[in-house]
C-alpha cells in the first residue's frame, strides 16, 4: 500500500513535469539557462577531484587484481582489455553515477525539501511560477549535461590508473597499453557507456526533485528525504544499467 | 453594488483528509481592509492559502475580481497571480538572494523593465516598507524578525498588487514597530486602492485598522463587523475572543483616541 503510493506518486510527478516543461522547450530562450550554468558548475566541475580520483583507484585496484591472474598465464598485455572494457563500459559511467548521486541527488532533495519548509516552493507559486519550471528543470537539465561528461572523465581516469599499474607491475608499457586500447575495445562500447549516462542522470535529478518536493512540515522530513533520494536513486540507477545491458546484448551492441 | 473582490461561497477545504473549512461564505469588497480573526488553529492561514490558489479546494467556489478560478489555463493564471500578493506569516524570502534580490524577483518575472529601473522600484518599495536602505543586502537569514516582515512586505509590494493578503503581520514585532506597520496598511489601502486581507490577532491591529472583521471558527465564518459589533456577539466563542480582558483594554484605547 505505502509501496504503491510511492510508485503513483513518482508516476504523477514526472506526469505533471511533462506537462509543464515539454511547452517549455519549444521556447528555449526562456529556459532558466543561469540556473542550468550553476547547476553543471555544482554538480559537474566541483565532481570532478572526487569522481577522478575513486576512478583512478578503481582502475589501480582491477588491473592490480586482474594483473596477478592474467601473469600467471602469461597474458599480460590482456590488461588493456580487461580495464578498457570494463571501465569504459560499465565502471566509468556506474562510478560516475553512484558518486552523483550521493553528492547531487541528496543536494537536490535537501535543497527543495528545505525550500518546502520555508515556504519558498509556495511564494515562488504566488509569482506564478511552477516549481517545476524553476527547480526542476534546471536540476534535470544541469545533470544531463554534466553526467555524460563526467563518465568520459571517470572513464579516462580509471584508464589511466590500470595504465600505471600495468605499466609498474605488469611489464605493459603505456605505449604497448595505448597501442592496443583501440583493438580492444570498440568505440561503439565508449557509446555504449556514455550512452546509458544521460538515463542515469534523469533518474537521479528526478528522484531527487521528487522527494524534495514530497516534504511537508518538519527539520526531520528533509533528511529522511535526503535518505530516501540516494537510496532510491542508486536502486534504479542499478536496476537501469541491467536493463542496459540486456538490452544492448539483444543488439549485438 | 460592484462586484466583490473576494467571494467564497460554500467553501470546503481538507489538508490530508481532515476537513478545515466546511460551508464557508466570505465577500471583500473593492477597497475594503479587512482583518480576519480566530483561534490559533482555527484555519486562517489554510483560507488564506485557498484563497491565493496555493491549496486546491475540496468543494464551493472562489471568485477572484469577479471572475472563477477554476479551470483557469497558464496565463490566465499568471494574469491573476500578477494582480494579487500574499506576504507569508514567516515570510518564505528566498534564501539564496539578498533582500534587493527577494524584491526584484517578482519585477523580473512579470516585467520587461531593464534592470536599473527594476533595481530602483525595488529600493522604493524597500524603503517604503519602512526597511533601511543598507538592509537590502543582506540575505534573509542575517535579518531580525521584524525586518524579515517589512522585506516579505516589501516583495509583495513590488508589482503594485490590487489584492494584498497578510498572514500575521505584527506577530513578533515590538508594539511601537507593530502601530507603523498598522498605519503603513492603512495609508497603502487609502492612497492606492489596495484591498487588503489581514490576519492577525493584534488586539490594537482589530480595533484601529480593520472596516470589518471575519471571525473564523467551527470551518466557517462565525461572526462578520466591527469590533464593537463581535464583542456583542450571539456566539459564545466570539464573544469570548472579543470581550476578554485584553481586547477591553484595546477597545478602551480606541476610544480614548477617537
Ligand atoms: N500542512 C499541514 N498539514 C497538516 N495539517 C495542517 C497543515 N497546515 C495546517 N494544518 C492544520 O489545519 C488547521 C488550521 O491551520 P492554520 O495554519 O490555518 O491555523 P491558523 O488559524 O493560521 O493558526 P495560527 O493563528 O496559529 O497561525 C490546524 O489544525 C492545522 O493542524
Ligand atoms: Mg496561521
């Protein structure tokens, strides 16, 4: 019962933010783009230290990891495949949205959810103007934008940190590593993990706004909405990548 | 006669199930200052939120300016929206802008004035509230109550509303700060027209300013007039309310100064 008003409430609050942003994008030029700049610069540059570096230790761990085993067969110079797959694949782009979604995602619910509070959700309303256009839409298109371009990053970094390792450990020069990385993996699985980011970034700014917007009344609510918009989001951002993959195995991709 | 500003009729609001309002009646004439009155939880913000379109109503009608709320499109919406203003008992500033900023949103978004008019409407009107130039600056959260009030009045002055809704106004503010922002509503009304709805449980706020008072209770409006008028009222819970020893003193006041 609590579960399936959950699920209808989501399902009407990215009804009504159609119905209130598609007219919207057929006017661009009066698209908050001030809120949209700020919101890449919040949630996009200042990811980038944190995004990098998990990325690069990720990438240090797996080719540690897999370096032991692939050696003992000799296949040391499969590291380049291992790392570039599963990085540019599946890691990068995962990675990427884990980490936004608990730094952006539980910034955006706490932000509405305190806006709620002090009844600025409901001045705005008095000016006319629609949560939806001024909270929402920025927040969802900031991370579409910033998403993507920080899965290339964490992409490269985690690239990176496999290169260095393999380089040091693994007798695989950066230049044998960088040689290969092309045969290894094909662009179209860059694509394909790049692709997935902008899903990603949707279901997290909106799970976010969401429960921002769901606050009523107490201190207490916006951190249980906090809690509830990072826990939701990692869920779907999860289940959304499986689907993904299923999906792409079907296309040969 | 001309057709009310305000008219509630058989009004019904709910807020999670459980019924506020039920079978409420209420006109506001053009011009008129109007104060509403009751007991903390009676539901004078709640009507006050009805009224201004933020809580959708559960049954009845509301008429704004003569014409239904309901079924109202997007611009329509935001032509009506332009011509009323609503200052929030807490005073729901923006947190992120500086009072100035607070002020010239609403510029912003109705207007196409170039920015240094905007800028200097919103000096006037912040000085108008009776704010001193220097506190517009600041960010709501580094004002003291009573200026957090005059800059909420200040933004709901800023496009020159026809219809004014004040949650509380006085609330909090010492009595001397209290009487000005009293005689600030009332010149306002008197020199642009304005029709003002006031709650508030200012005993001098009753008695001084407001042409007539609805006193809400039991969902409904319980007694309409003046002072004097509830005072003498047929409903205990009005009478109670009216002729307590506080609002005796208020209503000796008045007539002391009449
Ligand atoms: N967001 C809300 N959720 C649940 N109940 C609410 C909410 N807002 C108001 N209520 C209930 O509605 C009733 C009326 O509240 P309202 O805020 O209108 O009182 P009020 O007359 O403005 O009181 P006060 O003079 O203390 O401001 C109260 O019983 C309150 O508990
Ligand atoms: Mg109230």
């Amino acid at each position: 019962m609590e579960r399936g008003g959950r699920v209808t409430g989501f399902l009407a609050f990215t009804g009504e933010l159609t119905v209130d942003v598609l007219p919207r994008l057929i006017r661009p030029h009066r698209l908050r783009w001030r809120a949209i700049v700020a919101g890449i610069e919040q949630a996009g540059l200042y990811a980038l230290p944190i995004v990098g570096l998990l990325a690069f230790l990720m990438g240090v761990v797996m080719t540690y990891q897999g370096g032991s085993v692939l050696r003992s067969y000799g296949a040391n110079v499969f590291l380049v495949d291992l790392i570039g797959i599963t990085m540019l694949r599946e890691m990068g782009p995962l990675l990427a949205a884990i980490i936004v979604a608990g730094r952006t995602g539980s910034a955006y619910a706490a932000e509405i959810g305190t806006m709620q509070i002090t009844e600025e959700v409901d001045a705005l309303r008095t000016l006319g103007i629609t949560p939806y256009e001024m909270l929402v839409l920025p927040r969802v298109a900031a991370l579409a934008v910033a998403m993507p371009l920080l899965s290339v990053w964490a992409d490269a970094m985690g690239v990176l940190g496999g290169m260095i390792v393999a380089n040091g450990l693994y007798d695989v020069s950066f230049a044998t590593f960088l040689d290969r990385l092309p045969y290894a993996v094909p662009v179209r699985m860059f694509w394909a993990g790049i692709g997935k980011t902008p899903v990603f970034a949707l279901l997290i700014a909106m799970v976010g706004c969401y429960h921002g917007l769901r606050v009523r009344g107490s201190a207490e609510e916006v951190g249980r909405a906090t809690t509830m918009a990072v826990v939701q989001s990692i869920f779907l951002v999860i289940i959304a990548d499986a689907v993904f993959s299923v999906v792409f195995q079907q296309f040969g991709i | 006669m001309a057709a009310p500003v305000i008219e509630a009729r058989d009004l019904v609001t709910e807020i999670g199930g459980r019924r506020i309002h039920d079978g409420l009646d209420l006109r506001i004439e053009r011009g008129e200052l109007m104060a509403i009155a009751g007991s903390s939880g009676s539901g004078k913000t709640v009507l006050i939120r009805a009224l201004t379109l933020l809580l959708p109503i559960a049954g009845g009608e509301i008429r704004l300016f003569d014409a239904p709320v309901t079924g109202l499109n997007r611009a329509g919406e935001r032509r009506l929206r332009r011509r009323m203003a609503l200052m929030f008992q807490r005073g729901a500033l923006f947190t992120g802008m500086t009072v100035l900023e607070n002020v010239m949103m609403p510029l912003a978004e109705h207007t196409r004035l170039p920015l240094g008019l905007r800028r200097e409407i919103a000096r006037v009107k912040i000085r108008l509230a009776g704010l001193e130039p220097d506190a517009a600056h600041r960010y709501p959260g580094e004002l003291s109550g009573g200026m957090t009030k005059r800059a909420a009045l200040a933004r709901a002055l800023a496009l020159d509303p026809e219809l004014l809704f004040l949650d509380e106004p006085t609330a909090g503010l010492d009595p001397v700060s209290a009487a000005a922002f009293d005689s600030l509503i009332r010149e306002l009304r008197d020199l642009l027209g304005l029709t003002v709805v006031v709650v508030t449980h200012d005993v001098d706020s009753l008695w001084e300013i407001a042409d007539s008072i609805a006193f809400i209770g039991e969902g409904r409006v319980l007694a309409r007039g003046d002072a004097a008028t509830l005072a003498e009222s047929d409903e205990p819970a009005v009478r109670a309310y009216f002729s307590g020893t506080r609002m005796r003193r208020g209503r000796e006041r008045s007539w002391e100064t009449a």
